[in-house]
C-alpha cells in the first residue's frame, strides 16, 4: 500500500482494505482505495489539493458535474466515484450543456484567489482586471524564460500586441482551466463529472480553445453550448497556444513544431 493509499483512508475516517492505481496520473498520483467498511473513493496528490477541492466545489455550485469532495487536506484529495461507463463521442451534447452552465457562473475579475500548478510549472493567477494583459502575463510571457530564445521571441511578440487581438473586458466566466476529453468523465451518454480542474475565471473561449487542440466536438456540443462570437477561430489560436507551450515545457521538442505551428497561424 502506498503512502497515498493510508493518507486517503486517515482522511476518510477508515481502516485501508485494498488501493489500485489509476491512469492518467501523468502529473499526480491517482489511486482508487477501498475501506473495511465497504466505502470506496479516489484519492490524489497535487500541487495543492485543497485548492483543488475548491475548484471541483465551484464546478459543482456552478450546476455542472463534478465529483463530491469527501475531504481534502495539504496532502491529498479523496472524492467520490463516479460512473464512468460511457464514451465522449455519445455525450458531446451533455458536455456542451454542461459547459454552458459552468460559463454561465461570472467573477468580477480574471485570475482565481490562489496559484496553481501543473506539475512543476507554476500557473499564476492574481486578480487582474485587464484581459490581454493577464493573458499575456499570467499565461504567456511566464514560458518564455523555459523555452528555446527563437519560439520566446515570437512569444513576446504576439503578447505585446494582445491588446489589438483579444477583448479587453469579456464577460469573466467560470472555466475549467483543463478541459480535454481526458478530464471529461462519461456514464452512458451523459457526462458524469468533469475533473481535475485548473479553474479561473476568464474568457469563455479559453475551454473552447483547450478542447479543441486535442478532441474534435461533434455539432452536438455547439448545439447545446451556443455558438461562438465572431472572430472566435483568430482567438482560439492565441488561447491554444498557452497549453502547447505547458507541453513543450512537461514533456519536451516533440511540441515545438504544435508551437511554432500555432505562432505561425497567429502571423508572429
């Protein structure tokens, strides 16, 4: 049993029966426990898993699924178990649902009242009340120190010209911070919780731009959603670029063709 395991089955009150790793413990480690008293849950480590009970609490007060925070403490998060028995190509429509609601939920200012992280690289979140220069501070300019000097020449050109490119004051909505079909949990055809969040808020079409760099929504999940503002497509570029370069940074040069392929198509 691991350290994680007998952390979780303190928290949940219990005597540890048996744990079994789970996928996608890319950046923390994820465990499935179980309890002498029949109770099961899954527990994780993080940058900061009380931050992240947080956030899973706002999803969920926002009206959109998210896993029950049994207990959390600076070690580990134990939530509940959900179902997860289905496939996203069946449930594109309930996440465009889903989102919307999630969208729907405004702040007064962009940035989360706590820092976060994926894995070792810090994601900056003090309260801003300018967009572009948020986008550019928080989330840009802070990879061009960790990558290589000809893709953060071009970084720090496209951030200095955000202000001509990207909405000053859009509507500071509820987002995930992480939204790929890997965060996205499914049971039938209905999404049953979305996870491991990274949440700010911000502009709405920073999800949008998240999901769409690896999964393809079907119509179903515009229909729900709502359609897009014009000049969403010259957008998406610039908000998609953020993860690529979390990606170079993690996992190393096999991204900088995606970066410099996204640089490219936002004419830097």
């Amino acid at each position: 049993m691991t350290a994680l395991a007998a952390i979780g089955a303190r928290l949940l009150g219990g005597g540890l029966r048996r744990a079994e790793p789970l996928a996608g413990g890319d950046l923390s480690e994820i465990l499935r426990i179980e309890l002498a008293d029949g109770r099961s849950a899954i527990v994780k480590s993080g940058p900061a898993p009380q931050t992240e009970a947080a956030m899973l609490e706002a999803i969920a007060a926002a009206g959109a699924p998210a896993p029950r925070v049994l207990a959390a403490s600076a070690d580990a998060l134990a939530i509940e178990e959900l179902p997860t028995g289905g496939s996203l190509r069946n449930a594109w429509g309930s996440l465009g649902a889903a989102l919307a609601r999630l969208h729907d939920t405004l702040g007064t200012r962009y940035g989360w009242p706590a820092d976060y992280a994926f894995g070792p690289i810090a994601i900056a979140n003090a309260f801003a009340d300018d967009w572009p220069r948020f986008w550019a501070e928080r989330r840009l300019m802070a990879s061009v120190p960790h990558i290589p000097a000809p893709v953060a020449r071009r970084v720090e050109r496209l951030a200095a010209d955000l202000a001509d490119r990207l909405p000053a004051r859009p509507e500071p909505s509820l987002l995930h911070g992480d939204l790929w079909g890997g965060n996205v949990l499914v049971d039938g055809d209905h999404v049953s919780g979305l996870i491991d969040p990274a949440c700010y808020f911000g502009h709405c079409e920073v999800d949008l731009a998240m999901l769409t760099l690896f999964d393809r929504p079907g119509p179903a999940f515009y229909d729900a959603y709502g359609a897009l503002e014009p000049g969403a497509d010259e957008r998406l570029v610039i908000y998609r670029l953020w993860p690529a370069l979390v990606h170079l940074r993690l996992f190393g040069s096999g991204y900088r063709g995606m970066v410099e392929g996204m640089l490219a198509a936002a004419g830097v």
